[in-house]
C-alpha cells in the first residue's frame, strides 16, 4: 500500500514537473540595473558604477566590498538590507546619511530609484523623484533574487527563516498578501500587547480578546489559503530547477505546515486562550507555520550534506526566479554572493550554464578567488564583465 502511494505521489509529481516547464513562459524580457551611485553605504564613500553587460562578475579579496555592493542593489529593491544591519549602521562610520540611487531599465522603460537615509530622519524612497507615501508599496516592482551564503539559514534554523522567506517571495508577486501579512503581524503585537497587560493588571477581559482573534482569523486565514496555494505551484518549478542542478532525475519535496489545517480557526484561538494567558503570547495560528524541505534521503536537514543543503538552497532561489518571471513576465536580478563557496566545481559549470541561458536576466555574482572564475568563464566562452573590487572602489578591465 505504502509502496503505490510512493508510486502515485512520483507519478504526480512527474506529471507537474512537466506541466510546469510547460507552463513557464520564458522570455527575455527582464529588470536590468544600468547604473548604480552611492554615497557612503557601507565602506563605500562615493562609488558611480556601470552594468552594461548581462552578467557581471565581482572579483576580489575578502572584506573588500563585494557583499556591500550585493547588498545596496538589494536595498534598491526591498528597501532594506539583507544583512541583519539597521539602516542606521549601514552608514558609513564617521558619516551621518547614506544615499544610494539606481537607474533601471525595466522592458525598455527607464527609471531611476533613489533612497536615502539622513541619521535620525525617515528614510526617504523614491522613484523618478516621486516618494512613496508607504515604502512598502515599492516591493516587488524591482525583484531581485538573492543567493547568498545565509541561505543556510533557511534549512539549520527555526521556521521563521523559512516563514520569512517564502513570505518574502509571495509578497514580491502578490502585494495583497504583503498587506495581509503587515496587518497580522500588527493584530498579533496588539493582542500579546494586551495579553502582557491583563497578566500585569492580573485582569482578564476575553470579549477584548475575541475582538483581536476575530482580526486574527480574517487575515490568518487568506495568509494561510495563499501559501498554500504558493507551496503547491512552487514545488514543480523547483524540481525542474534541482534537476537542472544536480543533473539526476531525483525528486525533492516540500511541505508546507500550519496548524490552522487541522482545526477551525477560531476554535484553536479559543483552546489555546489559558496557555496564551499564561505565555503572555499568542500560541496558534499562521505565525507559526513551517516548510520543511525533504530531498531523496529523507529530510533536507537531518540526512543532508552540506554539498546537497547547498544545491537545493540554489535550486530554491532559482525556481524563486523562475515563478517571478512566469507571474510577472519578466525576470529578476539574480545576484549571487560567493555561490562557488560550497559547490563542487561540476554543479558550479551546470550552475553558470544555467544562468547564461536567455531565459535568465541580469546577473551580479560575486567571488573571491579571481583565477578558478576567470578560468570557467573562458572555458564556457560567458560573455560578461568582470570587475575588480578593492576596498571599497572599483575598477574596470581589472583582468585581463
Ligand atoms: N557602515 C559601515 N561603514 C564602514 N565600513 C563598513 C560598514 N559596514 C560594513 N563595513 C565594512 O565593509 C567591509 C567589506 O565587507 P563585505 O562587503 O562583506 O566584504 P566582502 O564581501 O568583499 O568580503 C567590511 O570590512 C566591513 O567592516
Ligand atoms: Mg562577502
């Protein structure tokens, strides 16, 4: 009996993979960051630089700047780091602002995106000079997809890393989760806020905290419907890319969990009102959702090798890239940071052959060892640039 649900589940599978190579449109249409000026952002004092090029490489010692650069084209998109650093420490010691500006071309219109940070102000965001009267509505309109060393985070770590990212991937596509998500998150504060009160007071008022269960379930409940919905179209679209990776027909899985599928919403609310009491915290609902991701093995982070963490977080952020485009119509900005850290040199070749493919955008990728990437790059003939990064300048036809 086990053994032919095995057999149906891969036959599903299979079939999705195909319909999902299907499925995807691919084009060459995509976001591409033309130029890029900061002014103290990070160990950057002033930096005005070009990416004519699809791909560009970033070579250069350690803690000379590569993952800053990564790091500033990120914020133009997301409107904030990827570091854990606050907008505040991103300021260049001894200095008090930041500016970082970026001129787009975007399917043949140009804009530019400017952000500045004054220490002790609001940070400003704008597009062609218009600011935003929320910075939230910026996400999504100029996606990139980040590769990165921390990835590991994603498979060692709680399920927040995991919540956080998939939750970062669906509010680049669907800015109604996004708000859907900010709104939870601010009922959530607001009823452990007075869950802290009541245990403080030594008072307890259960229709105020019906009140916010009620909020709770509304938004819970559509934050809950699209990511599972997410979880399923992201599955096959991430087989064809670990595929293409790994180069073996094998299937990985990923599971997406939440408590809420298992009973009514506002029941598990109501059954966990003595614990939450007790915590001072709210102990059901989607803010506690997991993914847990399974490759042939078994589970990714108990059987997995660093090697094959690796390659499914690769795979992860390709497939990332893929549904952006199949959603948006056109591609992100890939930016890899020191990716040839743990992949053996066969995944790297499939890797920069996979991303030399039309149907992927601009890509920025970083590595510290100049000679091994100079190498690959002449043996798979990539037209690219190659920049030399040293201390927080930059330097053209650094190579020859
Ligand atoms: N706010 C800041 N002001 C000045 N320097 C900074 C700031 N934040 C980080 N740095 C420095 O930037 C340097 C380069 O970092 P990084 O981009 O991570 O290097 P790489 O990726 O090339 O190894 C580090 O030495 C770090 O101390
Ligand atoms: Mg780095």
């Amino acid at each position: 009996m086990e053994c032919e649900n095995r057999a149906q589940l891969v036959n599903r599978q299979v079939h999705d993979l195909k319909y999902s190579s299907l499925q995807l449109r691919f084009t060459r249409i995509g976001v591409h960051l033309k130029t890029l000026q900061l002014k103290n952002f990070k160990n950057y004092s002033e930096l005005n630089l070009e990416f004519p090029a699809r791909i560009t490489f970033l070579l250069g010692l350690n803690g000379t700047g590569k993952t800053n650069l990564l790091d500033a084209i990120y914020y133009l998109s997301a409107t904030k780091s990827f570091s854990n650093l606050t907008d505040s420490q991103i300021i260049r010691h001894g200095e008090d602002n930041f500016f970082i500006r970026g001129m787009f071309d975007h399917s043949g219109n140009r804009s530019e995106v400017f952000g500045q940070l004054q220490s002790g102000r609001k940070k400003i965001f704008r597009v062609d000079s218009k600011d935003y009267e929320r910075i939230s509505d910026h996400i999504g309109k100029y996606p990139v997809v980040l590769i990165s060393p921390l990835d590991v985070d994603l498979v060692k770590e709680s399920s927040e890393a995991r919540r956080k990212f998939f939750d970062q991937v669906i509010a680049q596509l669907d800015h109604a989760y996004l708000e859907k998500l900010l709104e939870y998150h601010h009922t959530l504060k607001q009823r452990n806020a007075l869950l802290k009160l009541f245990a403080e007071k030594n008072y307890t008022d259960l229709e105020m905290i019906e009140l916010y269960d009620q909020q709770l379930i509304r938004t819970g409940q559509l934050i809950y419907k699209k990511r599972k919905t997410f979880a399923t179209e992201f599955l096959p679209v991430f087989n064809t890319s670990y595929h293409q990776l790994v180069n073996r027909p094998e299937m990985a899985s990923l599971t997406y969990t939440s408590e809420v599928e298992s009973i009514n919403y506002e029941d598990g609310l109501k059954r966990s009102w003595k614990k939450d009491l007790a915590l001072q915290r709210t102990t059901f609902g989607v803010h506690r959702d997991d993914y847990m991701f399974g490759f042939a093995h078994g589970d990714l982070k108990r059987l997995g090798s660093q090697g094959q963490q690796k390659s499914f977080l690769v795979a992860i952020k390709l497939a990332q890239a893929n549904i952006i485009r199949s959603h948006l119509g056109f591609s992100p900005i890939l930016l890899f940071d020191d990716i040839f850290d743990k992949l053996d040199d066969t995944r790297i070749t499939r890797l920069l052959k996979i991303i030399s493919a039309d149907s992927y955008g601009q890509v920025l990728i970083t590595d510290a060892g100049p000679e091994r990437t100079l190498a690959l790059v002449k043996e798979l003939g990539i037209l690219c640039d190659v920049l030399r990064v040293d201390n927080g300048s930059i330097h053209t036809k650094a190579f020859d």
